[in-house]
C-alpha cells in the first residue's frame, strides 16, 4: 500500500513572468516557492471537492507562555479560529504540507 503522505516531485514549464509573479507572491507570504505552490494547490483542490475557503486565522497558535498563563488563571485559550477553550489546532498536532502547519479542525493555517 501506497504512503499517502509520501512527497512526489512534479516538474513544470511556466513563463518566467508567472515564475517571477509566483516568486513575490511567496515572499509576501514569506514561503519558499515550493511551499506557497503547495498551499494554493491545496487550497484549489479544497475548493474543487466543495470546500469551503478555510477562513483566516484570528490569530496566531497560543505560545507556551500564553497556554502556561490560561492553566495557572483558569482562562481560556484563544485558538487559531477563534474559539475560546480546547481546540484540536492547539491540542493536537496539527497538518504539515511543507513546513505550513493547519488545524485539522478548523483548516485554518496556522504557522
């Protein structure tokens, strides 16, 4: 049986003027390449199967300190979605396509 998880390689022939647009548009985000192709596939693929857009992050995964600080007070952990409480983006190990992390929940890129 097959990894699903296995990475392929795939070549492409692009314009250098899509190349170069894609290469800014990675930057801003502040992702290789690879990683931004990746994303905006996923995020297509998303879409094609009737997936809604995941929706932005609210903010970004609670830092240690903040998780530290929410169990010594009592209070509640923001999550990425923006619920307050237990989230499985802040509980469990979330989804990594090359490098991007993404709630299994929520479906919201998280780091």
């Amino acid at each position: 049986m097959l990894n699903p998880d296995h990475e392929q390689v795939i070549y492409l022939r692009l314009p250098q003027s899509l190349k170069e647009e894609i290469k800014k548009a990675a930057e801003t985000d502040g992702l290789s390449i690879n990683s931004w192709v990746v994303n905006v596939l996923r995020l297509r693929l998303r879409e094609r199967q009737g997936f809604p857009p995941p929706p932005p992050a609210q903010r970004a995964l609670p830092t240690p300190a903040e998780a530290l600080h929410s169990y010594l007070t009592d209070e509640p952990l923001v999550t990425p979605c923006g619920r307050s409480g237990a989230c499985p983006g802040t509980t469990d190990s979330p989804e990594v396509l090359h490098g991007v992390h993404w709630c299994r929940e929520c479906g919201i890129r998280i780091g």
